[in-house]
C-alpha cells in the first residue's frame, strides 16, 4: 500500500468512527466524503437519497438528493455503499427497516433531437428491489412523477436493461437494504449548447424531491418503521448555514430602505391648506424625505445572495420570491414621481380586479355615511402614543422579547405607522376616543406581534415578511378592529373608498378626478378624502391601498372555510403561503406563535369570529 493510500485509508476510518459515534448517539451528521461529496442527516430517518456524482458537476440530480434531510453524495460506488452499509445498519435497528433512494441522470436526452418539431416525451428510468413495501413505493414515486406538472413535456417510464440496472450494480457491490433508483433524462438542459433552462431545472427539482419524499413516506409507513401526517413532515428539520447566510443577506438588504417612509409626503398639512386654498382646483405638491438607499448597489448586493446552496425546494423559492419583491422595491424608488413608478406598482401590488372593485361599490352602497348628531370625544396624537406604550407593555410583560417602541413623528400625515419594531404616530393625529383600541390592536396587536413572532422563527425571513405578505397582514389588522369591538361604518367606507380610489388611479385618473369621485359620488368629507388620495397617488401612484379590502376579504373566505388563525401569528405570511407554513410547521422549523393577540381574548371576539364563520359579510361588521 502507498503511502497515499495509506492516508485515504486513514481519514475514511476517522469518517466512520467520527459517523458511527454520531448515528449512535441519535445526533446529526454532516460529514464531507471523497473530494467533492457529503452525508448529510439531520436526525435519524429509515431511508437515505444517494447520488453518485461519478465526475460528473453541477447536475440537478445532485440537487435532488441534496434536498432531503438523509443524503450522501460520493465519487463512486466503492465509496459509497460501505457508507450505506453504515448507516443503514444503525437505522434498521432504530426503525426495522431502511431504503436507498439512488438519484441520477442519463448521460443524454435521447427521445429529443435538436430538429424535432414538436416536444416528445422524456425517459425516466425506474428500478427497485422485490421486497413488497419497495415495489409500493416506486409506485408511488412513478405516479408522483406522472402527475407532476412539469410543462412542456411529459414522461415515459421505462425499466434499465438488467446489464446496466443501477440497482444490481448496488447489489454487487454489497449493499443489503432495499433501493430504488432513478435515472432521468436531463430535459433541463439546452440540446445544442448544453446551458440550463433555469426555471424548468428547479421544477424539475422540486418535483422530483416531491416524489422521492412520497416514495419515502409510502415505505415507512408500509413497513411501520414510521408514521407521518404528511410526507413533507420527511423534510428537514435543520437549517444548513448557507441558508442563514442568505437569510441575513436579503435581511440586510430590505433594512437598508424603508419603502413606506421614502415614498410618503413630509408636508401633508401644508398641501391641505394648499389644496383648500385652490378650491380644490390644482393637485398639491408634496415633498419627500431625500432618498438615503443607493438603489443600484443594493441590487447589486440583491443579486450577488447565493441560493444556489440552501439544500431546501421551499426555502429557496421563498428567498427567491423576496429577492424578487425587493427588486421592484428598489425599481419603485428609482421611479418616484416619474409616470412608470404607478406601473411598477400595479406589479407590485395587482391590479383591482373587478370583483374587488364590485366588493367595494357595495360596501359602500351598504354603509351610508352616518349622520353624527351628537358630539364624539376625540383624542390627540399624546394620548394615542400612551395608550399604545400601555398596550406594548401589556404584551412585553407577556413575553420580554415584545421590546417595541413608540415615537411620535412631524413628518408623517396623521395616523400611524408600523416599520419594524416602531410604531410611528403623527403629530398631527386626531381621533374617535373610540376607535384608538382598535386601531392600536390594528397596528401592535397585528403588525408588531407577527413581527416579534417571526423574530423567534429563526430565520429573519419570517419578520421581514414573505413576498406578497402584505395583504393578508392588512387583512388581518382590519379583522382586529372588527374582533375589539371598534369597527364603525366609517372605517368600513374608508376600506372600501381607497379600492375606488386606486382602481381610478391605475384607469389614469388625476388627482382632483379622483379627490372629486369620492367627495362628490361617495359623500367622502373634504379632509378625510384628501388623506386617502393623498395615500394613493403618494410617490406618483402607489395601489397598495386596495390590498386592506381584499386582504380583509381573503380572511374571511379562510375562516368561512373553517380555517384557523394561529399560522398567521407565526410571522408575516401571505395567504399564498399557508401551505409552506403548515409543512414547515410539521418539519420542525417553525415554533408556535410565541405571543398570542390580545384581542382575541374576550369572548365576544369568539362570538364574533362565529358570525363571520356563520357568512356575515363584510358591510355587516361595524360593531359601533
């Protein structure tokens, strides 16, 4: 033996003891094997993704395996199986039994030909053991595989010729446990030059991780080594730190900007009296705050994150998402005040689509503007801000890591604001004494807590917000005010307005026009129609405002199908998002809301909740 050999010889002995003591102790392992593989197992499971990389880089089979929570990359079978043989030991005396899952590629794509005038079928290549729980489980892989829905092109399952069956070469190799091995065409890349389709190898990914996780589940359970309320409970339970380097990244990156604030007037009050002075003739002006973001150097850093390492399907397209919002964060700013900064919004935040506009005629047909007789106790920007210290106290004293902060502000228009843990109240804000519960529910019962909840996740991803988490966010605040007892037909006409407002301003309505049809056909009075223009056509034309009503609405359509609440107390999420939370949840990766709403408290919330459960509409919730 070389003196090389020696040394090889040496460091795979250090790998097994070093393995072994891990998988007897039940603690996770992430062990590099050879020159460029891995055994990668978060906690002990019955089964293991191999691939064989066999000089070959960079193959979306790798990717596959590297996605679940047991996998082994190596060079070779010779590296491999002694491994397996491993690791597989140690596992069948946990769990009775254990599988292989052995994930490849075909060296081409033979069913395609660069002529080809149409797009044929591709092969996926499927073998397995005898044993009874295997040939059930490729089964389940291969029909996973069928309904999966890889566009363009479909598969056609075949059978290796014994000769090169993956399988009983494993075998002769000494591998004892049950395997199944796949081998796909590798549709994702490009014929002539060999180059990725990107967007077709992540599906191709996820689909395929799907499928083997399937496979997974169909054997534990048929074998009773294992039982699982879902197959995606199979996936891993552990963050690997490429994802928290990312994860801070994207982090770094969105608090560098704050959006809300670069984008709203400093000078609301003074454009009223301007506004008012003109007869309400000539659009104001507003100032903005100086832009303190270099836009281009944070894309640059946007798109310099690496994702391509994370070893998760779900978290990678969550993070991807992200990147993708802040990017046309980031476009928004760079087109403030010009006449495509109003396009990039509807992108952003989605056009009001004809339902919702309808929704919102008809909650405004349904909530008459009120006739106030009688005399209303206001409040003052002062008592707002103790109130709301009380109530973040109240939460504080429940759980210390609420650590929120309240401040009052000159530059805002009056109203409040979360961004981050802040809660910003104008100088300039009066209010219904009645309505200062609710509206503080709104913004710490709702914004702050899921702020602080998704703190606690682990990753700031979850604080931050998921892409798109806006709408079920603003959705569930205005449920808050409904739930505290402090929804009036007000509110409700103030919801419902900002939709019309909007959809008039995306139709290309000016300023007036749209100051105009919400005074003159909506009976809106003078100052509150200008706060709520003011919103829609700040920065030259921002639609979030039409999410509040159809947040709201997608809310209620959840609970009415007897959905629950607790998930979305978890962090900021979108309703997109809910089944992403509930398969996290069940890997692991999500703890429990750590800080319950208040508002919920009360019985007469329950009550509330029932009637909405039972159909009430959306008219029908002013409680005041």
């Amino acid at each position: 033996m070389s003196a090389s050999e020696a040394k090889k010889q040496v460091a795979v002995t250090d790998v097994f003891d070093d393995v072994l003591e891990a998988l007897v102790a039940g603690k996770a392992v992430r062990q590099d094997i050879g020159v460029d593989g891995r055994l990668h197992i978060d906690r002990p499971l019955p089964f293991i993704c191999l691939h064989l990389t066999n000089g070959s880089k960079n193959l979306a089979a790798r990717d596959i395996a590297s996605a679940h929570a047991s996998y082994l990359i190596a060079s070779n079978i010779a590296e491999a199986v002694p491994l397996l043989q491993a690791v597989g030991a140690e596992m069948q005396k946990r769990f009775g039994t254990f599988i292989v899952l052995d994930m490849g590629e075909l060296e081409h794509d033979i069913l395609l030909a660069d002529d080809s005038p149409f797009l044929p079928h591709y092969e996926v290549a499927v073998s397995a053991t005898a044993e009874a729980e295997t040939q059930n489980a490729k089964r389940v892989f291969i029909k996973a595989v069928c309904d999966a829905e890889i566009r363009f092109r479909t598969p056609r399952i075949t059978r290796p010729d014994e000769e090169n069956d993956p399988v009983a070469k494993l075998k002769a190799a000494g591998l004892e446990f049950p395997c199944i091995s796949v081998r796909f065409a590798p549709i994702y890349r490009q014929p002539e030059s060999g180059a990725d389709y990107p967007g077709l190898r992540e599906t191709m990914i996820a689909d395929l991780f799907d499928a083997g996780l399937r496979a997974f589940a169909a054997f534990s359970t048929g074998s009773d080594a294992l039982k699982v309320a879902s197959h995606r409970a199979l996936g891993r339970k552990a963050f690997v730190d490429a994802v928290r380097r990312a994860d801070r990244s994207i982090d770094d990156i969105a608090a560098s900007f704050d959006f809300l604030l670069s984008v709203t007037p400093i000078n609301a009050r003074k454009a009223f009296a301007d506004f008012k002075d003109s007869n309400f003739q000539y659009a104001p002006h507003f100032l903005y705050r100086p832009l303190g973001v270099d836009v281009e150097e944070q894309k640059r850093k946007l798109y310099s994150v690496a994702f391509d390492h994370l070893e998760d399907p779900v978290l990678y397209h969550l993070y991807r998402e992200k990147q993708q919002e802040i990017d046309l964060q980031l476009t928004m700013l760079a087109n403030l005040h010009r006449r495509q900064y109003s396009d990039f919004s509807r992108a952003l935040y989605g056009s009001v689509e004809p339902a919702l506009l309808n929704l919102a005629e008809d909650v405004l047909a349904r909530c008459p503007r009120p006739d106030n007789a009688g005399e209303i106790a206001m409040v003052d920007c002062y008592e707002v801000t103790n109130r709301a210290r009380e109530m973040v106290e109240a939460y504080r004293d429940e759980n210390p890591e609420f650590k929120a902060r309240v401040e009052i502000r000159d530059d805002l228009p009056p109203g409040l604001m979360v961004t981050g843990e802040k809660l910003l109240v104008s100088r300039h804000t009066v209010m219904e004494r009645r309505r200062v519960e609710a509206l503080l529910h709104h913004e710490i019962g709702v914004h702050l807590l899921t702020y602080f909840n998704g703190s606690a996740q682990g990753l700031r991803l979850f604080r931050t917000g998921l892409s798109g988490y806006e709408g079920v966010q603003e959705g569930l605040a205005v449920l808050a005010e409904h739930l505290a007892g402090g929804m009036t037909r007000e509110r409700l006409r103030l919801i419902a307005g900002r939709v019309v407002g909007c959809a008039a301003m995306l139709d290309g309505a000016s300023f007036v026009e749209t100051f105009r049809l919400v005074t003159e056909q909506h009976g809106f009075d003078e100052a509150g129609a200008f706060n709520m223009v003011l919103r829609i056509y700040r920065g030259g034309g921002l639609s979030k405002d039409a999410i509040y009503l159809r947040g709201l609405n997608e809310i209620l359509e959840h609970l009415r199908k007897g959905g629950a609440l607790d998930p979305f107390w978890m962090g900021k999420i979108s309703a997109a998002h809910f089944p992403v939370m509930q398969e996290l949840a069940l890997r692991g990766l999500l703890r429990p809301p750590g800080i319950r709403p208040a508002f919920l408290a009360p019985a007469k919330a329950n009550d509330r909740l029932e009637k909405i459960r039972s159909g009430l509409s959306i008219a029908e919730m002013a409680t005041l």
